[in-house]
C-alpha cells in the first residue's frame, strides 16, 4: 500500500514525499524505480494547509473558515533518507523521479536486513522486526549515550545478558551498584581491590602523584618498589609468606626499603627525595586503604567466559575508581597480548563496559582510566578487548576516545549541546538522524555503525530481571513511613 508519492528535486540520498496519511519519523519505507528497489527512513514529518500558509496575518480567515461545513485542506510532507539500494546491496547512485510511489517497507524486507547478526537487541519501532547486531564489530567498540531514565541502564543488560549466552565474557564497571546485586544469569560478582604485586613501578608512582619530573624521587620508588615485589613473590613461590600480615605490613616493608636505599646516599637533595617518596607512600595509604590487598589474584584470572563479570565500584571515592578501572583495563589488555604473543594469560576476549565514562574519560580532566581507554580504543581491536562507554553526559567525554566508538546505539537525547557533540564526534551520524533523538520515547534507540546493515529506530528489548537503577518510588516509601508511623502510635 503507497503511502504517498515523491515531489520536488530529490538526491541520491534524500526525497521529499506527499504522504497520503500520517507517518512516523522512524518508519521504513520503499521506493521502487529505474529498475532499483531502494529503501529509506522517514527522518522528518510536517503537516501544512495550501489556505494557511506562513504568510497568512489575518486571524479572521481562520475563524472564518474554521465555521464551515467542510474541512480545511490539508497536506502531510515527510524527508526520506535513502539508504540501501536492495538489489544490488549498495548505496543508491540515481534520484527518484517526481510522481514516485513510496510505501511501507513490508516485514520480509525489514527481516532480510535486520537479520543479520548474532544477538537480539531489540525490535524495529512500529513493527515487531527483531533487530540483530553483529558481535565482531564490537572490535570497533561502542558508545551508548541518552538522558538520564531513557534506558541506558535497560541496554547495558540486555546487551551484556545477549553477549553471555553465546560464551562472551563480559567485564561491567558498575558506578551505582545497579548490576552487581541484579538478576543478570551468570552473574560474576568480583570485589574492587588493587593488588601492588601487579603494578607496574610507573603506574605505583602515579597513583602516589609522583611528578613526572621528579627523576630521584622516581629512582627511589622503583627500586624500592621492584626489590620488595621481587621477594614477595619469591617468599610466595616457596610458601614462605604469612598472608595474614602481608596487608599490615605492605606500606612499612616500602619505607623500610626507600630507607635502606636512602642510607647509601650522602648528599642532602637525595635524603630529601627519599623522604618525599615516603610521604607519598603514606599518602597512598590513607587515599587507597579500602582497596589495598596483596593476597587477592590478578584481575585477568578472576574473568569467567560466558558470564556478566561486574565490579562493584560504587563504594569507593572517585579516587579509587579511577585507580580500580584504570589498573583493571590495563592488566586485561596486557593479558590478552601476552596469550596473542606466548599463548598465556587471558585466553578469551573481554567486552569491558565502563558506566558513567564521561567521570573516567573526561574532556577536561586527565585521570588515570582515560590513558588506559585511549590505548585499548587504539589498540584493543587487535587483542580481542572490546569498550563499551556508557554516559548521559556525552558533552563531557574526551573526543577522541569518542570519536573512536565507531559503533552507537544513542536513546532519547534532548540537550542541544551534547546533540552537536556527538554528531561532530561521529563519522557516520547524520543531522537529520541527531534532530530525531528528542522524539524517542523510554528504551527507543537509534542503533549505527558496524553493528547493524542500516541505521535502525529500535525499541529495546526489557531486561526481564531486576536491575537496581530504576527511579524510586518516592510516594510509596513515604506512605510505608506512614503507615508504620500509624501502626506504632495506634498499635
């Protein structure tokens, strides 16, 4: 059945139609012409009157005519964009012509191109057409960007749930603790903690806030720090370690080596660096209490395949965050070159999803996280270690990395700023595609990149489980008050 016709000039890549009816933005529809079969998306809808144009001043007229019998004249225009050229699987290189029917795309159609992939995220908006997204282009990485309570939370599980029940691993950075306790099945809670043992002597110096320019205080903690884990590791090897005291111990065993070091030395400048490279050491202390534990395995060895692996984070200050997923994605990265190259360590690859990134991928800030994102968005495709940056403040996030998420699936956005930033950050979204995110409802997406064969309006699949990010219920909590209140005074 048509549902109106092309007028005007049209392009290779967009017509305007003469609806005979009401469309939604979002629909699929066919043109069919020269011999092509050519399908596109709905990505405007305006309605006019030939009587009331834009010109028209005189309010009367429109009394007037509202008073008669008959019914003012009325047209509906819609923009097309076209995409696909079905016969041929390529991008269309001629117009339609004026006069050219265009009609909904009918669910065979929709099926043969939506089909395609390995996991259900969801299903075409308006018709029940599964949308499926291929996992390899996950190597391409993924940005899922929306409003605050438009469904960010929903995706994440449905796509970490989907990725699970075919053998993924993957590895959720959970900021608000909305997973951890969830009911995603192969749940793989791991605890935050930071093990020195498997720190690099730079990366210890930066969590002390060692400058990068303090050669000797450098040279102190490196060979303090490598002495010290060189014989723990030993007195592990052969079970000569009381791991009770271990903790206890970690930060005045340092001390105690800085100061061995420092004893050699004769000239003031060198004892003062040395009692700085303390200091700090104290610091770490008091700053990463929490997280400290030298009896806990390395993170890659705690990873299961065919599970939601979740890190609850949601305790800790944003200092130890960063300092958790910062060192967590390096040694996963780390692991997965070291099975590429010597068939040992991480033998599977890992889908990382970091929530609220705009926190550790910042525009303005350097944390430790964004270092460690940039090289696995960089490199991460070649080891098998995929990212997945989650935020509602896209604004926010550094542009590169940003613009390296070559796969989106972007819900209801309706902030201008973060609108524009995300289409300047984004080779293949299109104007005419971004105006159309402040019109999608709750768990509506529009899904691009490699994922899927088209852009596709999806609404998301519901996570059937529960998930600890949904919005309180304010008025139901305080009317429990309220009725324990009564129930205690009245008894």
């Amino acid at each position: 059945m048509n549902v109106g016709y092309v007028i005007g000039e049209s392009s290779p890549e967009e017509a305007l139609m003469l609806a005979e009816r009401p469309v939604r933005v979002g629909r699929y529809v066919v043109l069919e012409y020269d011999g092509m079969r050519v399908i596109g998306l709905v990505t405007s809808v305006f309605r006019g009157s030939p009587l009331l144009d834009p010109t028209l001043n005189d309010v009367k007229i429109v009394q007037r005519l509202k008073t008669l019998d008959t019914s003012i004249p009325q047209f509906v225009k819609a923009t097309v964009k076209l995409l696909y050229e079905m016969n041929t699987g390529t991008l269309p290189d001629m117009p339609p012509g004026p006069g050219t029917p265009v009609r909904f795309a009918q669910e065979e159609e929709l099926k043969d191109i939506f089909a395609e992939g390995d996991i259900t995220i969801g299903t075409v908006i308006g018709v029940n057409i599964p949308v499926n997204i291929k996992v390899n282009s996950l190597s391409r990485h993924l940005a899922i960007l929306a409003a605050t309570g438009s469904g960010k939370s929903n995706t994440v599980a449905v796509l970490s749930q989907s990725l699970a029940n075919i053998g993924g691993a993957v590895v959720i950075f959970d900021y608000h603790g909305e997973y951890y306790n969830s009911d995603i099945q192969n749940l793989n809670p791991i605890e935050a903690k930071l093990n020195p043992l498997y720190l690099t002597p730079r990366e210890f110096a930066t969590l002390l806030e060692l400058r990068s320019n303090a050669i000797i205080q450098y040279r102190f903690l490196r060979n303090a720090f490598t002495t010290y884990v060189s014989e723990i590791r030993q007195k592990i090897k052969e079970g000569n370690v009381d791991y009770s005291e271990l903790n206890a111990n970690f930060a005045q065993d340092i001390i105690d080596k800085v100061n061995e070091l420092a004893g050699g030395e004769n000239q003031r400048n060198q004892k003062d660096s040395a009692l700085e490279v303390i200091n700090k050491i104290e610091e770490f202390v008091d700053r990463y209490e929490g997280i400290i534990d030298l009896t806990v395995p390395d993170i890659p060895s705690r990873i299961r395949h065919s599970s939601v692996n979740v890190i609850s984070i949601n305790h800790l200050d944003e200092d130890a965050m960063d300092a958790i997923v910062s060192h967590y994605l390096r040694r996963i990265l780390d692991s997965r070159k070291e099975f590429k190259h010597r068939r040992t360590g991480l033998s599977f690859p890992v889908v990382a999803v970091i929530e609220e990134a705009h926190v550790f991928i910042s525009k303005t800030e350097d944390t430790l996280t964004k270092y460690q994102a940039s090289k696995i968005a960089r490199e991460g495709r070649k080891f098998g270690v995929s990212m997945v940056i989650v935020s509602q403040r896209p604004k926010g996030l550094d542009e590169t990395i940003l613009s390296q998420m070559t796969n989106k699936i972007i819900l209801r956005m309706v902030e201008p700023t973060d609108k524009k930033y995300v289409l300047e950050a984004s080779d293949n979204l299109t104007e005419d595609l971004v105006e159309q995110l402040s019109s999608l409802g709750i768990g509506e997406a529009i899904v691009i990149g490699n994922l899927v064969k088209l852009p596709a309006f999806v609404k998301v699949a519901k996570f059937p489980g529960r998930l600890g990010g949904s919005d309180p219920d304010l008025k139901g909590e305080w009317n429990a008050l309220k009725e324990r209140k009564i129930e205690t005074e009245f008894g």
